[in-house]
C-alpha cells in the first residue's frame, strides 16, 4: 500500500470530481481512506472516510451510505473513539436491515460486536458491553452460516472467510470471559474448517485463529502449544505484509517468554514489536504500551534476581534453624524462616514462577505446623490452594481453600474465613460450578458484613455481580448488585479520606508499616490471601507479636478482568488492547548468601591477612550500602546478609518492622589503616550495573570487611616467594555453577577478578597469574573435588592456589583501558574470553552478552591489535556494530593475511553486509565469513553477490537461517565464476527455494576446482534437482555433504551415495538425517560395502529401521571394510532390542568411535527396571570413572523444580500423593525381560572396545540400569582409568577423557 498507490487514487478522486460523477467520487475517496488506514495514517484516512460520507448523503440513495457507515465505523474504533464508532456502526446495521441486505448486516453486528469487546477490554466494570459483544458476534455467526450455505446471487466468494472470523470471535470472547476449554474448541474448528476448504496457509484468517489459540494455550499453561501457534501467527503476517499482526505476535510471544521467566528473549521481543509498530505513522498507543511492558519485564528481572537472593538466604536461615534446634533460639529461628518464605511467596508470584511458589508455600505450611500456629497454619493452607489455582488444578486448590476456611473456622476468624469462601467460589467458578461459586461468595460477603470488613465486602460484591452478570445473565440483578457496589466503594473512600486527615500527623504509627506493600496480586489474578500474610515479616520475627490482628485493608477483587492484559485479534485487525500488566512492585532489597569469597595474599615474612585492605585486628565499621545482585553472576548471587552479624540479627528480631530500612551504624574508619575504596571497579558480569561494596559490621573477634556481589578487592598486592594465593571460600554458591563441570572455569574467573582488582600501576602492566592447581588440606585438588569440598562444608573453606608464573594479556589491559575511556563496565565474560584465549590474533567473544554499547571498548581497543579471527557469534549486535569494525578495519595498517568473521546468531540486518562491500581491505583479506541465523532476507541479494565476486580469498561461506529465498541463491549463483576459491557454502534451513535456483547454483558449483563441502539441510529437493546433484557429487574434491530434512528419499539417497563414494580417496561426511530412508537404502549399503568405505561420518538420524534395517546396519557395522568413525542413529525408532543389536555388532569393529543412539526407546514403552533415571541426578567424578550420586533432595522440590515451564507440571501433595519408590513406569516388558536386556548392553558394551562417545539419552533407561551400563563401559581394557559419564534426568553421555560429550551448539561446530 505504497505512495503511487494513494496518488493514484486522489488521481481517480480528482478526475471523477471534475466530471461531477459523484459514485465514482466517494468510491474513490472511500479507496484513499482505506489505503491510508491499512497503512497505519488512521486520521488522514477519517479525513477521505468523511469526504465520502458527505458526499454519499448528500448526492447518493440510501444503499450507498452502507459502505461508508462502515468505514467511519471501522476507523473510529481504530482511533479508539467508541461513541463515534457505535454511532456509525449501528447506522451501517439499521441501514442494512432496511434493505434486507444479510451480507451487510453480517458484517455490521461484527464491527458492532468488536467494538463492544473493545469496550470491555478499556473498562473497569463496563459488564453490559461484554453482554452485547456476545451478542453481536452471535448474531454474526448465525448470519455467516447462512450465507456460507445459502450465499445470495452473484457472490461467488462463500463468505467462508466470514464464517471462519466469526469463529475466531467467539473464540476470543469465551477467552476473555475465563472459558479457554471453550475458546480452545471452537478455534480448533476454524482451523479445522480452513483445513477442510483448503484456504492458504499464509491467510489473515489462520493468522487470526492462530493468534488467539497462542492466547487460549497460554491461559492454559500448555506453553509449547501457545509458543507454536504464536509463531504461525507471526509468520503469516509477516508473509502477507500485515505489519500491525506482525507486531502483536511478537507482543504475544514476548508475554509467553515473560510467563516462563525468560526475560532476555522477551525484551528482544518486544523490540522487535516495536521496530514494527514505529513503522506504522498513527500506532502510538502501540507504541507506548510495547515500551511499558518492556519496563515491566525489567522490573521481573529485578524481582528474579532478588528471589534467587533470598533463595541463599533461606538455605542460610534454615541451617541455623537445624543447628538451633532444642536451644532457646529455635522458636526465632524458625520465625525468621517462615519470614523469608513469604517474601519468596510474594516475588514467585509477581513474576508468575508458580511451581517455585507452590514449593514454598508448602514450606510454609509445614513449618507453620511446627509453630503450633492455628491461624499462620490456615493461612498457608490458602497460599498452597492459591498456587494449585494459578497451576489450573483446581480440585487441589479447593481442598486447601476448604481445609484454609475450616483452620479459621476453628479459631473464629472471621477475615480469614471470608476470603477462604471466596476463594472457594473461584475454584467452582473454573470448574463450572456457577451455583456453589454464588453460594460462596454469597457466603463470604456474609461474613465479611459480620466483620465489618468493607474491602472484603467489595471484592464478593463484585465476584456475585460477576457470576449474575457473565454466567446466569441476570442482568436485572447484575444491575441493582453494580450500585451496590459504587455505594459502598463511595463509603469506603469517605472513610478513607476521613482516617487520612486523623492520621496525618501520627509519626510513629505509621512508621512501622512505611514499606509494607499492598501489591499483592487481588482476585482478579489469583487467589485472596489475607493481608496479615503482607505483613507476616513484622509479626513473625518476634513472638511478642505472635498474636497481630489481620489487617482489614485489602483491594477490592476483579475477577472479571483477569484475562484484560491479552489483546486478542479479530476478523480485521482494528486497534492494540493495552496489555496492563502487573505491575511489579519495588520491594525492599533482601540480602542473602550463606558463604561469601575473600581471596586472602600470604606474605612469607607476615601471617597479617589482608580483606579488602582492612587488617584484621582493626574495630572499625564500615557503612553497608544497597547492592543490585545479576542472576547469572557465577560467584556472587548471594552479597551480603543481614543476618551475618549478630548486632544486626539482634536489631532485626527487636525491631517490630522489618520492612523499615535498618539505619547503619555510623563510626569513624581508621584511615591509616584501610585504603580508599575509590579505585574499585565494578564488574558488569551480565550488562547491568553493579553498585559499590560491601562491608558487615565485625563479630567479636575483630572486625571482617566484607565485598559485595560484583566485588573481590584487592587492597594489597604482592607476589610471595612460594607464589600461592590463598583463597577463603565462604559462599558454596560462588564456585558451584563453576565447577560443575571442570575447575578450570574457577581458576580463570579468581584470575579475572584478582587483575581488576590490581592498583592501577599493576594493571597497566597486563600481567595476570596462571594458576597451576588448587590445594586443600594439604592436598591436591582434583577436577570436580571443589564441588564436593563446597557442598559438603558447613564452615568457610580455605583452598590455596598455586600460581605457575605469569602471562601478558596485552588485548586485556587495552579492553579495560577502553572500557574506563569510554565508562563501560567491563564485561566479566569478556575478560574470561580474553583470558583464555591461546592465539593472540584469534579474538573470541562469542556468548559474552554485547550489545552495540558494551562492544565499543572491544572494538576500540581492536584498533591497535591485530586480527587473524575474530568471533562475535551469538551476542546481541546490530547494524551499529558493523560499521564499527567496518572502520576498524579500513584504518587498520594490517592490509594483507587471512581473516576470519563469524558473526552468526546477532541481531544484523542486510545492510550489515554492505558495510563489508564498502570496505576493500575485506576483498583481499575475508577468507571465513558466517553470518548464519541473523535475519538478513532478501534485501541482502545484492550485497551478498558482491561479497561472493569481489572477496577472491572467500572459502567458506554459511547463510544459514537467514531468511533467504530463490532470489538470493540465484544471486550468490550469478556471481560464481571458475576463477572462485569458494570450497565450503551452507544454504540450509531458508524457504522457500526454488528447484530452478539450487540447479543453477549446483551448476556453478561443479564447475569449481576446489568446492569441498555444501550443506543444504532443510531445503526439500524434488527429484530434478536431485538428479543435478549427481553432478557435483561426483566431483573428487567433494568431501562432505549435508542434506538433511531434504525429502530425497531412498532412491535419491542411494545415488547420491554411489556419486558421492564414487572413486573417492579421501573419506567424506554425509548427512541424510529425516529423508525418509527405508529399509532397502541400508540393506543397499551393506550389500555393497564399498558405498560405505569412503564415509567417515555418517548421519541417518530421524529415519524409522525397522528390524531388517537394524540387522542390515548391524552387518555393516560388523564388515572390517567399513571405516564410519562417527554413526549418528537418534530417533529411529530402534527401540532396546534394535540399541542391543547395533551395539553388539561393534565387537569387531575398529573404526567406529561415536555413536548417537538417542530417543530411540520410549520411556512409557520401555522403561527398564527400577526408578526412571529424570528422578535422580547424578554428578559426574572424573576420578577413574565413578560416580557419586547427589542426595536427593525432598520429593516435592526435587519434582517443582525440574522445570519451571513444564506443561501440567505439578508437585506432589505430600498428605494425599505419596510418591511410590522404585516403580517402573511401564510393564511393557518382565522383569526378568528387562534384566536380561541391560545384561546382554553390559556385556556388548565392554567388548565394544574402540567406542569413545556413546550417546544413550532419553530412552527410558532407569538409575540402576546406567549404573550397570556404566561399570561394563569403565571395564573395557581400551577405557580404564580415562572412563566419563555425564548423567542427568534424561541426558546419558559415555565418553573418555579428553572427548567433549556435549557443550558446542550445533551452529558452532567446526570440523
């Protein structure tokens, strides 16, 4: 809908006023209008709509005004002017049922039911425009049915599209009415009936649909669904151009990812959103409402990281509670626990982790049970049926909501019991109980009255009037409820008022409660909880105050708004319903963090330690300052802890607030015997900023200043004689994430934060410490035993490191010398990255986190070092980023040498490959170049065909995933030439491609002499092309080929096998993976073993054997003339009996050394003896390949958090759902069937002798039979003492030392 479009339009106008023909002139004022308005120039377009009108009115019979009512209709509600847009729109209706005309008046109830929705979704309490919204869009669907059936003379379209929106309408309105099972059927039967008339599959109908059931399956929490039928929608619109769908798919997914607490993928969501909606001139609110949610998902960041905060400071507390037991200080202990569960409780339910909230909740309950408290007891009775009601099992929920109503009930509490029934009503009201939810909160309203609880009072009003209105459709009682509800809301607010100006004045009163929050989600969102359970923090940390009423405040519910934040589409995309998220409240920073790090420098000729430069004997008291802690900071999640020092225990428990910020003991420092904290530099370890640090007030014994979370200071440097730093571990959280996997990660990060906290003169120097080992005890740390050290201790550890000289780091020193020019933090995963690197020209920051702004340093820097490769991949850098290393490498005096760029996985768009073609130090330098999975579309064709032609020392060459079409191939394929050294070109996974453009670009390729490798996995070939494939696969420098997901099929893979392996003298890789390959292709191999005996890697993953293919396979495998070294087999089907088979057959076999035999045996089919290994965690031990089982930890959090996203994931009731021991999940198969299976896998694994990679993950395969597996692997002669294992829930990995099992991404391989 460009400008030549409207100008030729007005043309049209133009002429047709001249000539006085005014049909013709409103027409084509009414077609400028709607090219303004599909382009998003919504006022400009009401301007041509109303020149229509006028004209239609004044010159045109009544018929004519039908087009035009419905235009201004349609624009009005665009522009969010209801009273304008129903006025046009029930004129559009009345006019069309003056004609008898079906098709318009079809077409007016839907505009009518549209706008009304939209009503619904802008209003507080506006229940009469959801009632009429309902009843429009069910008059428009009866009215589509018949014209579908019935369509009048001469309309030949079905009005199918019609029958379908109306579909989605309805669709979308039982969502907003709490009914998604509802909502659910009937768009599956839209889809149903798109499937059925064969409309497009990039169709504004299906987009609809699909985004609607992104909606429904997220109210559903069925989160893979709703990621899917997001996707489709986003597609759709962006394959037909509709920019405003675009735009709202890309809100939806965002949503979903905020739902899931993946934060980072909703924020470039949400700037994708609004890239989109600056495009369109008149979206606005579009606008403002995509920056507001980008807010909101900051401030969840924030909320997640201070929850994983507390989480350490809960572990913390409730190891002093353990320690405390049958002391004096038990019953405090255990109030300062159940403190710190409903501070977790409150952020678990702000940022929606309902899994983390129900494990806590049932914390609560058991400890509240240990209290003997009936009133705190039965109020955690009501958080655990609150995460069971947002979980969506409601009979769960509604037995705690009945058991909470009983506990108050007992006591006489009368707040308690009125929110327990009305909750209670919530729980039937989700489960269709329309009758018992009224007499629920019929009965909570009674009690709340009783109590004289206004608020309460409130809420049930508004659930009654709810249940009248949306359910019954009492609309008489909905009315005299509705001014019920405005009386007592106007009494309430007086009252309000009245007790403001009595209380003004009061200082200490309302001291105590100045930070209690009042954010907690109301009923609309999930379920009432009484406010005491706001305030629980200042009644439980002193039983003193054991006995504090329930608080009578509390926010009115809204049950019936619950869904508004969604905005649904509907049969023509009008307008952005603003999603009001919940808002997450600032709470007060809570501190955690059992152990914390200090790195202590031994002097030979003093035993003084030094800790951040204060001495220990020292008593001053340093301030403590507030801290923002990152969620990823390997070593320092948990800063500083309030409860560290018993002064400030001491304060916490007196105090009758804690929410009240504890005031800092102010005392002079002894300057002459600390340094200044002025030259400490914080490190940004995940782009957010780290504030100042940390010192806690000392213990008896002297005083230990103490750094914060992004901190290890070092206040005095010197290298000893026996060249070891000693290091005091006092966080088992520091290191654990670490050394997880090997100890090196640990000592490179000591090392990183020991340089930047060098005085400035030892920093410019470039030198850091190569730490040789650690020690402990004496002793030798080998790989992984920090772990054990760390887990193990209840007290600080103290590890030594052993430092084996010093290294120069020139790229380093310049990095931060840059970072302090420009004032960026320096980024931690950077400097680890530099750290490590081996080759000083080879520069890799992939994963480091960078933006464009946190680049710059980097880049900067860059200028003076030279560049042999450098990788930027999967980091977050735009177009921005590219024209700086354009820069950097046209003033850069390094004119010649090989250069490589992998820049795939960013944010890059096509023009970031014209700042490549501006650049002509590039043509003779770029050998590499991976720009794979950056969305670079087809407006790159031209620059990419550039790059191709004029870059002579280009070999290697990856587009992956870059949105790529026809047009682009056949560019890269014109610009091929004999005289190109192009040897590697990946193309895979871009759509669509058409069989024209590969034949060509296949053409060319064999027409270079030293083509090697070409990768087209994802593209469908058709045989045509296939048979052009011949060609280059015959050619002798072709060595590896992939064409996965291709659809070739058994007869094309069987020639390209034979071409492939045709005279060949060197081995080649080949990928067929999910081709389609039956039977008969491995029977072909095995009958001419020569196919085989040229492939070195062999990947047929995805394709179903069935038994005679396993036995052909095993025959092969068995033949001394086959030489696959690596045998990828997952997801085929083979199930244990096929997995026995191909094991068995690599006896013989010296060639074969990894084998992928992944998904192949389901574990509800095959589970084979005892518990299901995901039940279990196992820790890998590196020494002689045992293994040391992780304890368990209670059933019930063990299953909570497995997965935060998991669909239907729940936690087991530990009263009612006993978790059974060692049950197998299937009894597909006897015991003695089963035992016999993993005894004759023993016995074939131990005798596969050449294997050094063995793949067994997600096949069912239970603890106890890895355990057997495992000891048989460990046994074989080739294996002992080098054995592996990396085991956890469903991820089984056999491997020897000196192999990587996993942890390169797929699009990071390198051959």
């Amino acid at each position: 809908m460009g400008r030549l479009d409207v100008a030729a339009a007005k043309r049209a106008y133009r002429k047709a006023e001249e000539v006085g023909d005014r049909r013709e002139q409103a027409r084509w004022a009414n077609n400028v209008g709607d090219i303004l308005k599909n382009h998003g120039e919504y006022v400009d377009a009401l301007k041509w709509f109303r020149i229509d009108y006028d004209i239609s009115v004044k010159y045109l019979p009544g018929k004519d005004l039908l087009p035009t009512c419905q235009s201004l209709g349609e624009i009005y509600l665009r522009l969010e002017n209801f009273e304008e847009a129903l006025i046009y729109q029930k004129k559009h209706l009345q006019l069309a049922e003056e004609a008898n005309d079906t098709v318009e008046k079809q077409r007016a109830c839907t505009q009518l039911g549209r706008t009304y929705h939209e009503m619904f979704l802008k209003s507080e309490d506006d229940c009469e425009a959801i009632q009429s919204a309902k009843k429009y869009f069910k008059k428009a669907m009866e009215l589509a049915q018949i014209l579908k059936e019935k369509p009048p003379p001469g309309e030949s379209s079905g009005f199918l599209e019609e029958y379908i929106n109306a579909h989605n309408n309805i669709g979308m309105l039982d969502l907003d009415l709490d009914n998604p099972e509802a909502a659910r059927t009937i768009l599956k039967k839209g889809l149903q009936i798109c499937d059925e008339e064969e409309v497009r599959e990039y169709d504004a109908a299906r987009s609809r649909l699909h985004h609607n059931l992104g909606n429904v399956f997220m109210a559903l929490r069925s989160w893979d669904e709703a990621k899917k039928h997001i996707e489709m929608d986003i597609n759709i619109c962006h394959k037909i151009n509709h920019v405003q769908g675009e735009a709202k798919g890309y809100i939806n997914l965002a949503e979903l990812h905020n739902k899931t607490q993946k934060y980072i993928d909703a924020l470039l969501c949400y700037g994708k959103a609004s890239s989109l909606a600056k495009s369109m001139q008149d979206e606005s609110a579009l606008v403002e409402q995509i920056e507001h949610n980008t807010k909101i998902v900051k401030k969840s960041m924030k909320v997640m990281e201070e929850l994983r905060e507390e989480e350490l400071m809960l572990k913390k507390l409730s190891a002093e509670m353990t320690d405390a037991k049958g002391t004096s200080e038990e019953r405090k202990s255990m109030l300062q626990v159940n403190a710190c569960l409903g501070s977790l409780i409150d952020k678990s339910s702000m940022v929606f982790a309902w899994l983390k909230h129900l494990q806590y909740s049932k914390r609560k309950k058991k400890i509240s049970d240990e209290l003997c408290d009936k009133e705190k007891l039965s109020d955690a009775f009501m958080i655990v049926g609150e995460s069971y009601q947002n979980l969506r099992n409601f009979r769960k929920s509604l037995k705690w909501f009945i058991r909470s109503y009983e506990g108050h009930e007992a006591i006489g509490n009368l707040e308690g019991q009125a929110l327990a029934k009305i909750n209670i009503g919530n729980g039937l009201d989700c489960i269709g109980e329309w009758t018992g939810a009224l007499q629920a909160y019929e009965e909570g309203y009674r009690i709340a009255l009783k109590a004289n609880l206004p608020s309460i009072q409130l809420s049930a009003l508004e659930d009654i009037h709810y249940i009248h209105m949306m359910r019954f459709g009492n609309a008489q009682k909905a009315s005299e409820l509705k001014e019920t509800i405005q009386n007592l809301k106007e009494s309430e607010h007086a009252e309000k008022a009245e007790c403001s100006t009595q209380d003004e004045c009061s200082e200490t009163d309302s001291e105590g409660h100045a930070n209690v929050s009042n954010d907690r989600p109301n009923a609309c969102s999930s379920p009432q909880t009484p406010n005491s359970l706001r305030s629980e923090r200042l009644a439980d940390l002193d039983e003193a105050n054991d006995d504090v009423p329930l608080i009578s405040f509390l926010q009115p519910g809204k049950r019936l708004f619950k869904r508004k934040q969604v905005s649904g589409k509907q049969d023509a995309d009008t307008d952005q319903t603003k999603k009001d998220f919940s808002v997450v409240a600032d709470s007060q920073q809570t501190v955690a963090g059992r152990k914390r790090i200090r790195v202590i420098l031994s002097d030979d000729e003093s035993e003084t330690e030094y800790e951040l430069g204060c001495p220990k004997d020292s008593s001053h008291k340093v301030l403590r300052q507030n801290e923002e802690v990152s969620e990823e900071s390997m070593y320092f999640d948990g800063a500083i802890n309030y409860t560290d020092n018993r002064a400030i225990q001491d304060n916490v428990e007196e105090g009758s607030c804690s929410y009240t910020p504890l005031h800092p003991i102010k005392v002079a420092p002894n300057v002459s015997n600390c340094r200044s904290l002025s030259n400490n530099i914080a490190v940004e370890t995940t782009g957010r900023r780290k504030k100042g640090s940390q010192c806690d007030v000392g213990d008896s014994n002297g005083t230990s200043c103490k750094t914060g979370a992004a901190l290890v200071n070092f206040h005095a440097y010197s290298k000893t004689e026996d060249r070891k730093i000693k290091i005091e571990i006092e966080n088992e959280h520091i290191a654990l994430d670490s050394c997880s996997h090997d100890d090196e990660s640990v000592k490179v990060e000591l090392t990183c934060l020991y340089y930047l906290q060098l005085p400035d003169d030892e920093k410019s120097k470039g030198l850091l410490p190569i730490i040789h080992h650690l020690e402990y005890g004496g002793r030798v740390l080998k790989p992984l035993e920090l772990y054990a050290i760390l887990r193990d201790s209840s007290e600080n550890v103290v590890i030594e490191a052993s430092v084996d000289g010093w290294v120069h780091k020139r790229l380093m020193k310049l990095y931060m010398d840059c970072c302090q020019s420009l004032s960026e933090k320096p980024s931690m995963k950077l400097l680890k990255k530099l750290y490590i690197s081996e080759v000083e020209d080879d520069i890799n920051v992939s994963e480091c986190e960078l933006q464009d702004i946190s680049a710059a340093p980097l880049l900067c820097a860059l200028h003076v070092h030279n560049i042999a490769m450098l990788d930027l991949s999967h980091n977050m850098l735009g177009n921005g980023t590219m024209e700086k290393l354009k820069q950097l490498f046209a003033s850069s005096s390094q004119m010649y040498g090989a250069l490589t760029l992998d820049l795939h996985c960013n944010r890059f768009g096509p023009t970031a490959l014209f700042q490549i073609c501006e650049c002509p130090v590039l043509f003779t330098r770029l050998e590499v170049l991976n720009v794979s999975r950056n969305r670079l579309t087809d407006a790159c064709g031209s620059y990419l065909s550039t790059i191709v032609k004029n870059c002579r020392a280009l070999y290697s060459l990856n587009v992956e995933h870059c949105s790529l079409t026809s047009r682009t191939i056949q560019k890269v394929a014109n610009a091929l030439d004999s005289k190109s050294g192009l040897s590697q070109l990946c193309i895979g996974y871009n759509n669509p491609v058409s069989g024209s453009s590969i034949q060509n670009l296949l053409a060319k390729l064999a027409t270079l002499s030293s083509f090697a490798e070409l990768s087209m996995n994802g593209i469908k070939l058709s045989s045509q092309v296939v048979d052009s494939l011949y060609a280059l696969v015959k050619t002798p420098s072709l060595s590896k080929l992939l064409v996965g997901s291709s659809g070739i099929g058994t007869d094309g893979a069987i020639k390209v096998t034979e071409s492939l392996c045709y005279q060949k003298e060197e081995t080649v890789k080949l990928d067929l993976s999910c081709c389609g390959l039956a039977s008969s292709f491995f029977i072909k191999l095995n009958q001419d073993v020569t196919l085989t005996s040229s492939i070195l890697e062999f990947n047929v993953g995805g394709n179903p054997i069935t038994e005679e293919g396993i036995s052909a396979l095993g025959e092969l495998l068995r033949n001394p003339c086959s030489n696959i070294k690596v045998l990828i087999l997952s997801k085929c089907h083979l199930k244990l009996a096929g997995l026995l088979c191909i094991i068995q057959a690599l006896s013989d076999n010296k060639n074969l050394e990894e084998l992928n035999l992944s998904d192949n045996a389901k574990i509800e089919d095959e589970t084979v003896f005892g518990q299901p290994v995901k039940e279990r965690s196992v820790m890998v031990e590196q020494e002689h390949g045992t293994c040391k089982s992780v304890t368990s930890m209670d059933k019930e959090q063990e299953l909570c958090e497995t997965n935060m996203e998991c669909d239907d994931l729940e936690v087991a009731d530990s009263e009612d759902e006993q978790i059974e021991e060692g049950t197998a999940t299937s009894s597909s198969l006897s015991l003695p069937r089963k035992n016999h299976i993993v005894k004759e896998l023993s016995t074939a694994l131990s005798m596969a002798n050449q294997l050094k990679i063995l793949d067994l993950s997600n096949n069912g395969f239970s603890v106890e039979a890895l355990e057997t597996l495992y000891m048989s692997w460990s046994s074989s002669s080739s294996r002992t003492g080098i054995a592996q294992r990396h085991v956890k829930e469903e991820t089984v990995h056999f491997y020897v030392e000196g192999k990587m099992c996993c942890g390169v991404k797929s699009c990071c391989r390198k051959d």
